[in-house]
C-alpha cells in the first residue's frame, strides 16, 4: 500500500487490526512525508528513533490481539506538550534547550495506548497568537494557498503546526490546545477537525501553562469520527490536576450515529457581525440548512454579552499568563542571559526575561502585569471575571431552554497571508478568535468542522458549541454537519 | 486613563523584563490600543455579579496530607542554568 500517511484514524486502525498493514510502514510513510516537508517548517524536533521504537512495540501489542483503537497510529505533538527526555519548548527561546524529565498525562495516555510520537509540532510562542508567527521556530507555512498564487499563507495559531501538519498528511492526527480558539481557528484555516472539550475533561499536567482557566487540549485529526477517537484516548481524570473532572469518559465513537432528529440547534443573533464577509455568511446559512435537512430543529437565540467576550479575554488570559511566565526566571530551567561585572539578581530576571520572550509575550506578561497592579486590579481584572460570570449565563440560559448545540462561523475570514498583519495593531489580530473565544470563558466543548471552500480555494469551517461535559452530543451533530457538507478538498503538494 | 512613557517603564519592572528607553514609546502606545479595547468593559453593569472564580462548578478534591513525591534532586536540577553542589546558582543576593 502507498500513502499510508494520508489515511485516517479510524482507517488505520482497522487496517492495523486486520493486520493489512503494521505499524512499522504506517510510521516509515509519516516519517518520509515529514523529510518531505520543511517548507512547511510544521515539525520542529522529530524523534525517529522514539517513532520506530514505539511502533515496534505496537505491532507486537496488535498481534497480541489485545490493542486499543489508538495502538500504533503515529501522531504529532504540540510544542506545549512536556515530552520526556524530548526538547519542549512551547515555542519559546527562554526553553530552548530544555528537556523535561516527566510527560505530560495527555501525551503519557496516548503512549499507554500504544500510540506512536513522530516529534513536536510548531506553535506560536507559549500559545499566544493566531498566526504561528509569533515562534522562535519561524513560521509555519499553510499547505493551502490561493488557487495558484504562491503567496505563503498563515495555518492560523497558535496550533499552526499541528493543522498544518494534519492538512498535509504528514501525521494520522495531532495534539492541540485551545486557550481562545487555538484548536478550532487553525482547524478552520487548514480544512481539518479540530476539538477543544469541556474544561476539565482533559488534564492540563505538564503541559506548559498560558491561562490555566482557560488552557484546555483537545485533538486535530482528518475527521469527526478521529476526534471522537483519539480525544477518548486523551481524557480523564488526573489526581494531578486538581481542575481535572473526576468523570468517566464515554465512548465517544459509539455516540457518531449521524441521527440528530429533533436536536435543537441554537443560531446566535449577535455572532452575526458588521461587515461579515459573504461567503462566511452564506457558509454559515448554509451549514444551517444541512442541520435542518437532517431534522434538527433551528431556533434564533441571543448572546447578549457576546460582544464582551474578547475584551474581558484580554484581560483575564494576560493576567494569568503573566502570573504563569513568572516561573521563567533564568534560575530552574531554560536561557539564562549573560551578566555583565556587578550585575545582579534582577538584572539576571530582567535580561533573561527580555532575551528569552518574543514581543507579543512580553507585551500579554506586561499588560496581565499592569491589569493585577495595584489601584487597577478591581477595575480590570475583577470586572472582567464579572463580565466572565455574565458571559457563562448566557449560554446557560439557552441551554436551559432546550437547545442542545449552538451552530456559528468558526473565523471571520479565510487564512491570510504571512505577514499581512504585520502592521496591524495588536486588537485586529486578536479579533481573529471573536467565535471562538466564548466558549474558552465559558468552560464548554466546542468543535470546527470544515464546511467549503472560499472564491479562492481556501477552506473555511464551521463551529458547534454544545452543553458542558456532552462531547459525545456535540460530536455526533458535527458528524453529522460534516456528512452534509461532504468537504472531500486537500490542498495539492507543492512543498 | 492613557499610559505614558513612565507606566511602561514602570509596569516593565514589575513584569522584570528590560525594555530599553527608546523603545517604551511605542510599548505604551500599544498598551493604549489594548487598554482601550478593553475599556469595553465598563458598558456592561455588573451590579451584584460574582466574579467567576472556576469555571466549572466543582469541590477541589482533597487528600491525605502525606509526602507522596520527593529525592529527585538530580532531576529537579538536570535544566537548570547553573546547578552546584546539588543547588541552584543565581548571582549573589546578600551582601
């Protein structure tokens, strides 16, 4: 068999488990089409040797005929991920050279089920950005382009590498991780699946911290019966992140049954912006239309604090990211910065911190810095987790009236081109996770699935929010949504 | 309230990061623009509001108060900078 690379989860785990393939070729194929692709700059630090190992000890565990349904199925990590003995970065010069002694509990899961790590994945510096352009690693480059213009394209952030990776074949499925819309906007922009689940469902331990009420991981992969897979494989409870739900994991697979019959699925009036562009609308109405072909009920419903959600992000996500970063002091682990004849403890701080932070985190650390200052601290931050409150009840007040799952755009726009916001000021970039960041404020699973493609040839997806902890619900309606949209386009090879 | 040349310079040392004189203006320049998209916040009357201390609603679990890791000096220090005699090194703090 050829590209084995580009098959899904869930075919290459019946592949495996009829023994038409092993894990050993399954790896071989990802591991060239990786060697293929460094223009895509996706993969940062690959781990052949770990791959090969790994797979070895999957096929043996296959022929046991005793294997769970992510044995052997190669994936790629995002840099955030702590990855034993393995560099993890998150992006960031100030971890260069950084190896974790532990794993993280998400990446130790997957191993435990037999999965097999192809190395870490590009990502904007500590997840902050919507570009993957904010990286020491450089940008990752968008598999798509605009019909034939070479332009390079953004995969969107701060996931940039894991979709891009995933849309171009070089891994069965990748780990992401969503703190305003990180899994679902590089998804959109990429043409892949991509879910964030309820707050809690999967354990934060040992992946590097952003906004720890925000941070939550969640799997990028080929298709909506994949995420069902692979983010089984990554959930549970987790003694060692005390925000860990102590739930059990259902089969989330087993709840893709395609029929959403009498679901009523909430259209909100306020996602619907000034100056929207067509085509999102059109996506949107007719994402719409396929619910309710296949019987679901479509309900109007209102938002109202909406409007509040990114400003009262930019206030609660600087805030504890800069609490977070604190611990990067040059002292424990990462760069230290050369010091210079009677230099100091805080020139040490201050140099390392200034060397080893790119300009968007040092200007999030310095503005969460100003938000929790004294004298402003209630006027910002306090308000903001009000507004945070207000927020959460909105969605709750339409859950309470029956709706099962609130249907919405998952970005105002296609991918853009590197670079082109470069002159932007900082709040155009951020306006990038207007749909998405309402549902990080308020703890609830949220998936995008791609819809069509733009004028230009560009993917563009939708977003399904669902009640807290029903992932299984909300999978199956974009199981659904996505057998109706029938999106079948891959980006064609030009890297 | 706008945030001049001195804030930045200020809310720079509180975040120990070194931001060199020439280029607080443009910082305070773009923590206005961040500022201002935030100012926002001040439409929305929050009377009586609790501010949201966890989002999902849930006890925090509780355990035996036991040692349950430990004696892992070497790995504890295996990425530091400058590790000695089984300690972290920093520049002298006290005189």
């Amino acid at each position: 068999m050829t590209d084995l690379n580009k098959l899904t989860i869930a075919e290459a785990r019946d592949l495996l488990h009829k023994g038409d393939v092993t894990a050993v070729e399954l790896t071989e194929s990802c591991l060239s089409a990786i060697e293929g692709s460094n223009a895509l700059n996706a993969f940062v630090h690959n781990t052949p040797e770990i791959s090969r190992e790994q797979a070895k000890a999957a096929d043996a565990r296959l022929k046991s005929g005793d294997a769970p349904a992510m044995c052997g199925i190669p994936l790629g990590i995002k840099d955030l991920f702590c990855t034993k003995g393995v560099p993890s970065q998150a992006g960031s010069a100030i971890l260069e050279g950084f190896k974790p002694e532990y794993e993280s509990t998400i990446t130790q899961q997957l191993w435990d089920n037999g999965a097999v790590m192809l190395g870490k994945l590009n990502m904007d510096e500590f997840a902050m950005g919507s570009s993957n352009e904010t990286s020491t690693y450089g940008d990752v480059v968008n598999p798509w382009r605009r019909g034939n213009d070479d332009a390079p394209l953004t995969p969107g952030g701060s996931s940039g590498g894991s979709a891009a990776a995933v849309a171009a074949d070089l891994c069965l499925g990748a780990t992401g991780t969503d703190t305003g819309g990180s899994i679902r906007q590089p998804a959109a922009f990429t043409g892949i699946t991509g879910i964030k689940p309820t707050y809690g469902r999967c354990s934060r331990w040992g992946v590097v911290a952003f906004a720890s009420s925000l941070d939550q991981a969640g799997p990028m992969t080929k298709s909506v019966r994949d995420a069902a897979i692979m983010l089984e494989a990554m959930a549970g409870h987790d003694p060692l992140d005390s925000t860990s739900a102590d739930l059990p994991v259902p089969n989330f697979e087993a709840a893709l049954t395609g029929d959403i019959k009498g679901k009523k699925i909430g259209i909100p009036k306020e996602y619907r912006m000034d100056g929207m562009p067509e085509e999102i609308s059109k996506l949107w109405e007719d994402g719409t239309a396929m619910l309710k072909d296949a019987g679901a009920e479509i309900v109007d419903i209102s938002l109202p604090h909406t409007k509040y959600a990114l400003p009262a992000y930019y206030v609660i996500a600087p805030a504890e990211a800069s609490s977070n970063l604190a611990r990067y002091d040059g002292v424990r682990y990462g760069h230290r910065a050369t010091l210079a004849a009677g230099e100091g403890i805080d020139d040490m701080y201050e140099k390392t911190r200034a060397e080893g932070f790119g300009h968007e985190v040092q200007r999030r650390v310095m503005v969460g810095t100003y938000v929790l200052s004294a004298g402003f601290y209630d006027a910002y931050y306090n308000r903001a987790r009000r507004v945070r409150t207000l927020i959460k009840r909105d969605f709750e007040q339409v859950f309470a009236e029956g709706v099962d799952a609130i249907l919405t755009p998952a970005t105002p726009s296609a991918a853009f081109g590197l670079g082109e916001m470069a002159d932007a000021d900082p709040v155009q970039m951020y306006l990038n996770d207007v749909f998405t960041v309402t549902v990080n404020l308020a703890g609830l699973p949220g998936i995008t699935v791609p819809a069509g493609l733009d004028k230009q040839g560009l993917p563009l997806g939708l977003q399904l929010i669902g009640r807290p902890w029903e992932e299984g619900d909300l999978l199956n309606v974009a199981y659904a949504l996505e057998q109706a949209a029938g999106f079948v386009s891959k980006p064609s090879k030009w890297w | 309230m706008s945030i001049d040349k001195e804030t930045a310079a200020r809310v720079a040392h509180l975040a120990r990061i070194r931001v060199k004189d020439e280029a607080l203006p443009a910082l305070a320049e773009e923590f206005n623009a961040i500022l201002g998209f935030i100012e926002q916040l001040n439409e929305v009357d929050v009377e009586g509001v609790e501010p949201m201390t966890s989002v999902t609603p849930q006890r925090l679990k509780r355990r035996e108060d036991v040692v349950t890791d430990g004696n892992q000096q070497v790995k504890i220090l295996a990425n530091a900078p400058d590790a000695r005699e089984g300690f972290f090194a920093v520049p002298k703090v006290v005189e």
